[in-house]
C-alpha cells in the first residue's frame, strides 16, 4: 500500500538537521570528520560489473588517506549501465577539478 499525503499534512522541522523528518526519526550527521581528507579527493573512477544477472555502476574515489569504492545503481543492460558510469564519472571529474570559470 503506498500512502499518499497532501502538501497541507507536511510541516518542516524546526531542529537542526531535521528536514521535515518524522518525530523519533533518526538524523544523520553528514559533516566530516575532522582528521578526514574528504575535500582533497585525488582522482575518481566508474566500475561497471555484471552482478546476479544486472549490471552494477561502482565509483571509485581516491583520497589521500585511502580508498572509498560505492554502489551506484544496477541496471538491466550493459549498455545503460556503461552510459550511466559514464555520466557519473564526468560530473564526478567536474566536482574534483572545480568551477571552470574561478
């Protein structure tokens, strides 16, 4: 069953962090941390792998301190999941190189 409210029924939170979250609803901490190396990703990379029959879209960033490799999104064919890992990786390679026009 999929519930459906109307625009009225949704009030935005007033705590930090709370975006319109239910009451008793986890909120994540998204800050890095402090000894992490999260602004100097050095070079980023797409994987595309078969996995149970789909094709899985993987980025790959390299930081200084390590290593950080995370799904995506699968897909049903290799061609789509080629296209998608394309895009990715040039909005990714975008992100790292930063605005064009500094």
């Amino acid at each position: 069953m999929i519930g459906v409210a109307d625009e009225r029924d949704i009030e935005p939170s007033d705590t930090p962090g709370g975006g319109g979250a239910a009451e008793g609803a986890p909120t994540w901490d998204t800050r890095p941390r402090e000894d992490s190396s999260a602004k100097e990703a050095l070079a980023v990379d797409t994987v595309v792998v078969e996995e149970r029959g789909r094709w899985a879209v993987d980025i790959v960033v390299v930081f200084a301190d390590g290593i950080v490799r995370k799904r995506i999104d699968t897909h049903h064919t290799k061609a789509r999941a080629e296209l998608s890992a394309r895009m990715i990786k040039r909005a990714a390679e975008r992100d790292l190189r930063g605005p064009l026009n500094d």
